[in-house]
C-alpha cells in the first residue's frame, strides 16, 4: 500500500495521504495514515527548537550551566540527525506512487508540476525573506548579525540557484523529484539508485559550496522514502517490540559516535539512517492515541508555513537575547530556563506560525503556500503524463 499525494500538486509539501487501507491503520481518518503526519509535525518541531538553540543561544554567546551543556550538546546532535533527513524521507514516501507507477513508463507530469511548484514556493519566499531582511535592517541595523540575513538585491538573485537560508530545503525537494523522475523512468536498480545517492551525501561533505553540501548530503534519505512509500501502510501495523531493537540501533550509533568522537561523512550518513527508524516507531505508536493523532495531523499537514516562517518569527527572540543581555542570561543559566526557551519557545513559534498562515489564507495570500493554478494550467497539463 503505497502513499498517495492530494489531488492538485500544488499542495504537495503538506500533503501525507494514502490509499484506503486495511484498518486499523490509524487513529483519525481510515484513509489516511497518522504516523506521516506526527512524524513531520516532530521533526518540524525539532527543526525549530535546534534553531533556536543555534541562532539564539548559540551564536549570541548565551552561557549554559555545565551539566546542562553536556545534555544539550548530545541533544542538539541527535535532533540533528533526525529533523531533515526525517523529513526529506517523508517527502520521499509522498511522490513514490506515482514515480514508481506511472512513471517507469512515461514521464509523469503531475511529479514535475510538483518540482515546479516547490521551486515556485523557493522564489516566493526569497522574495519575502530579502523584503523582510531588508525592512529589518533598516530598522534595526543590529539584524545584519542575525542567521542568514541578505539585503542586496544582487544577493537575491545569486540565491535564485545557490540557496544561502533554509529555503535550500524547497529547492532541493525540486531537484530531487527531477533526479528520480529521471532514474525511475531509466528504470534503474533501486538499490543501485540508493548506493549511488549514498556516494553523493558522503562526497557532498566536501563541497566548498554550502547549499549544495546540503542538498548533496540529504539525497539519500528523500531516495530511501520514495521507495519506501509503498511499504508505509505496513509500517502503520508494526508492533510495539520494534522499540526494542530500533533502540538498540539508536543506542549504538549514538554510543559509538560520542566515544569515539567520530565525524567522518561515512558515519554522519549512517548515524543518521540509525537513528531514523527509533523516531519512525515511536511515531507510529504514538499515533495510534487519538489526542496524539489529531495534534499531529494538524501541525504534520502544515509543516511548509512552520518551516518557511519560523527564521522570521525567531527574529525578535534574536532582538530580546542581544538587547536585554541580562535577562537572557538569567533565563539560560538554569536548565529550566533554558528548556523553557527552547521547548516553550519552539511550541510558541509553531503555533505562531500555524495562526500567522491562516491570517494570510484568509487575506487571501494563499500563493505564498501554493502555486496559483493558473500557473500549473500549461500546455502539457491536458494529458496527464507525456508518452514517448
């Protein structure tokens, strides 16, 4: 049973439905698995919280209590490994269907409107994030030290193919639809395809290009989901014991790379692949509990508004810790303080978040989450894949 997007592509990116299923599957709607949905909502939540901890305590030099850093640190590692390769892998699983369907036949078009629209969302939000740098710095100069902050309209165009923000996870979601529509379609060996994808995020660690380390490194996880998706229903059905030997596999990964202090690129992709399945059981249990489901589906079908706003709205957070030092200092300096500010303060941004897109939907600034469908009506759009 395989994962299927909605009907339009332009909703892709928070798009995490699946064929009817045998139940029991999930804990909301038989149609649709749960556990895709909470997993993306974790990682999201994960992503800002690391963010948080990077860009607002960070890099402004926060002190930490010492027992409280050495936690952190080994936190700060495994959220590392698990929040975009987790997602990427979840995004993978979403365009399997119709990839490994239609498209070892034709050249599905519906998966390169898909590409389409998230370099689409990428331009869109360059676009916002330059005008809002911008308008920043010229109010407070201070910004210019804020994570990858541009006020240079030659900067943005530059950005147009070399990403230097997090919007480098939309245009590497376009280049990796591409690269698989292009390998199903030559229908290459999935495990070749997954050795090769391999290759590329072990060598991408020495990119001088910073973008294209990141994009190169990441290939693999969003390869393994696509040819993972028609086994995701299955993966709703695992039994609790799996804990038991995911864990073991977490254990070890994290063990061994903190004892041995090992940063080869070799380990970064396997402690990675390791850490993955630990999160992708617990997610699936979790989401047999209705409360958990529905918290999960709603922020895990909205996980693009959380991703591409949270650098903005942890802006004036930035402010708060360089204007107000004391205060700052005072509030990290317990471990309580410190888990409030990132845990509280991740919750805080996400549901900022989630309120902020529903205000612009209903000020009907809908494109800056979907691609228009005047847009994707094309010439090729009649037919729904392109024959030989």
């Amino acid at each position: 049973m395989s994962l299927a997007a909605g009907g339009t592509a332009d909703g892709w990116l928070d798009s995490m439905t699946s064929t009817h299923v045998l139940p029991p599957v999930t804990a909301t709607q038989p149609d649709r698995l749960a556990w895709p949905d909470l997993m993306r909502a974790a990682c999201v939540y994960l992503i800002v919280v690391f963010h948080i901890e990077l860009w607002v305590v960070e890099t402004t030099g926060l002190p930490v209590v010492g027992d409280t850093s050495r936690w952190w640190d080994l936190a700060h590692g495994l959220m590392d490994r698990v929040r975009l390769p987790g997602l990427l892998l979840l995004s993978g699983m979403l365009v399997s269907r119709r990839l490994l369907t239609s498209g070892r036949t034709s050249v599905d078009m519906t998966s390169v409107r898909r590409a389409l629209s998230s370099y689409y969302l990428y331009v869109v939000w360059l676009a916002v994030y330059w005008a809002v740098f911008a308008l920043a710095v010229a109010v407070r100069p201070e910004t210019t030290g804020y994570a990858h902050v541009f006020t240079a309209p030659s900067d943005a165009l530059v950005q147009l193919v070399a990403p230097a923000t997090t919007l480098w996870y939309l245009i590497a979601l376009a280049c990796y639809v591409i690269v698989m529509i292009v390998v199903v379609r030559l229908r290459v060996p999935a495990p070749l395809v997954i050795v090769l994808a391999a290759a590329v995020s072990v060598l991408a660690t020495r990119w001088d290009l910073w973008s294209g380390e990141r994009i190169g490194f990441h290939l693999v996880f969003f390869v393994v989901g696509v040819y993972l998706g028609p086994r995701a229903a299955g993966l709703a059905r695992l039994s609790w014991w799996w804990v038991v030997p995911t864990a073991a596999l977490w254990g070890v990964v994290t063990v061994v790379g903190t004892v041995a202090d090992l940063t080869s690129p070799v380990f970064a992709v396997l402690a990675r692949v390791g850490s993955i399945p630990f999160v992708l059981v617990l997610c699936v249990l979790a989401s047999r509990l209705r409360p958990v489901a529905r918290l999960g589906g709603f922020v895990g079908r909205r996980t693009l508004s959380v991703y591409v706003l949270h650098p903005l709205l942890l802006m004036p957070l930035w402010w708060w810790v360089t204007q107000d030092r004391a205060d700052a200092v005072s509030l990290t300096s317990s471990p309580a303080g410190l888990a409030l500010l990132l845990y509280g303060g991740g919750a805080v941004v996400v549901a900022l978040a989630l309120l902020l897109e529903t205000g612009l939907r209903r000020a009907r600034a809908g494109a800056l989450f979907s691609m228009p469908a005047g847009i994707l009506a094309s010439r090729g759009q009649a037919a729904d894949v392109v024959r030989r």
